[in-house]
C-alpha cells in the first residue's frame, strides 16, 4: 500500500493589528508593489489584499498619532494678508501660512486638526 498523504491543513498563523497595518501601509507607499511587499514578508499576495480590504475598511486599530515639528516661523501679516473689509465681512478667527518645501499653502480661518494633518500628508 502506498503512502497516505495527509490533508490536515497547518494551524493558520496569526497575526497581530500592528503587523497588518505595518505591511499594508507598506503596500501603500508609492512604488510599492503588493507582490514585492507580501513576498518580503512572507505571506501570500491574496492575504494582503484582503488586509487592504479590512485596513480601508477602519477594521485595524488606528496607529498611535505621531507629531511631526515642522519649522514654525512667525510674522505680522502685511496688507496682502487682510481680507477686503469693503463689504464688512468679518475677519477670519484664524490665519495659517505653511511652507512645506516648494509648496506655500494659506490657511483662513479655524481648521480641525484633522484637517490640517490631511493638508500636511498631502503636500508630503
């Protein structure tokens, strides 16, 4: 009689949050590859795609919020920074000039944090 091949599958691995996210984000970055990142970290292209699903999904913990300093300046506004008051329109609350390399970006008004951290992500 000839061998009896066994169909028993290998327990499945399991991964932790911070793994997941950690390779999707990695899949993420520009010129990543999905292929290349699976590969590099040993799991099979599907999983990680099904991890993209779950990670856009919001199904992994949110990462601990990193605070990047960016170099901070500060200056009296000159005439150019002044809404026209002709028509009596009130003044912004708030007034915001960012300068991420080439990229000048003004900012009126009160922005949320989550706003000003998608102004910055995006100009990175």
């Amino acid at each position: 009689m000839g061998e009896h091949k066994s169909t028993e599958r290998s327990p499945a691995r399991k991964f932790s949050k911070e793994f997941k996210r950690r390779v999707v984000e990695q899949s993420q970055v520009g010129g990543a590859t999905v292929a290349i990142v699976a590969r590099e970290n040993g799991i099979r292209e599907a999983l990680l795609w099904r991890w993209r699903r779950e990670y856009d999904a919001g199904k992994f913990d949110a990462p601990p919020e990193q605070v990047n300093f960016l170099p901070l300046g500060i200056q009296a506004p000159t005439d150019e920074h002044h809404v026209n008051r002709s028509n009596d329109s009130p003044m912004p609350s708030g007034y915001l000039e960012l300068h991420l390399g080439s990229a000048r970006v003004l900012i009126h008004g009160s922005p949320d944090r989550q706003t000003l951290a998608n102004v910055i992500e995006a100009l990175r």
